[in-house]
C-alpha cells in the first residue's frame, strides 16, 4: 500500500474536522420570565434579551421569554407601539416569546388578541422547568 498516495486526502480530512471543531462558538441559553402586568418589566425583558445577544452574537445564543400569569395582558394587540416594535424587532432577531395558553384562558384571551409576532406554549411553568433542567439559565428581570 502507498501511503503517499492517500496522504493528501487523510490530511485534508484532518484539517477538515479540525476547523468544525475550532468554528463551533459555545452556545448559551437564556431564559426570562415575565409574570406581572407591567410594561416596565416586558420592557426590562426586552432589553436584557437584546444585551445577551450583543455580548455574546445572536449566533451564539439562543434567548426565550416566557409571559405567564398576569404578564399576558402585556402583550395585548394594542400594546404601545414602542413596546410593540419591540416585541417585534426582538422576534426578528431571533428571541422567542411565548405566551402560556393557560393564562390566555384564565384571562379570556385569543391568539387573535395578542401581537403577532409571539407564539404560544401549553403552560409558561412547565416550559420554565423543562428549559431550566435542559440547562437554560434563568433570570426573573
């Protein structure tokens, strides 16, 4: 067997798997809750959300805020246009915001009351707790 005749490749192969190895950034994920009726703390959401992703590149992290409980009301289609612009800015630049349906329920709210731009989840506590064991760090702006 020539090893010469396959040392071009096996080289590049290595080279090869050296730089995916060395291109992968640390990935991080955060997690935000927003719980209360209150612009300032979506707004407080909004900002931390969009400090994580200039600290670290919005390729290398992933941010999702989750409004449960009172926080839905936040939300609401007629949101200030600042915080709606906001809320839409953000989702553009890749955070998630979703809504748990059992608040929406409880406070008697449709998808079609909400901003367009959020999503939703079965139930804000459980989609906290199935990120937090998945590692996501969790912060309560």
């Amino acid at each position: 067997m020539n090893i010469r005749k396959w040392l071009p490749g096996i080289m590049c192969l290595i080279l090869c798997v050296g730089m995916a190895w060395s291109s992968e950034a640390p990935r991080y994920s955060l997690l935000l809750q927003v719980s209360e009726d209150s612009l300032d703390k979506l707004n407080l959401a909004l900002n931390n959300a969009k400090d994580a992703q200039k600290s670290f590149g919005p390729e290398n992290i992933e941010v999702e805020i989750v409004v449960f409980g009172a926080g839905v009301h936040t939300l609401k289609y007629y949101a200030p246009a600042p915080i709606s612009d906001k809320v839409k800015a953000a989702t553009y630049s890749g955070v998630r915001i979703v809504l748990c349906e059992i608040a929406m329920r409880t406070a008697n709210l449709r998808p079609s009351d909400m901003l367009q731009s959020v999503r939703y989840v079965p139930s804000g506590v459980a989609e906290i707790v199935e990120k937090h064991t998945l590692g996501w760090t969790y912060i309560r702006p």
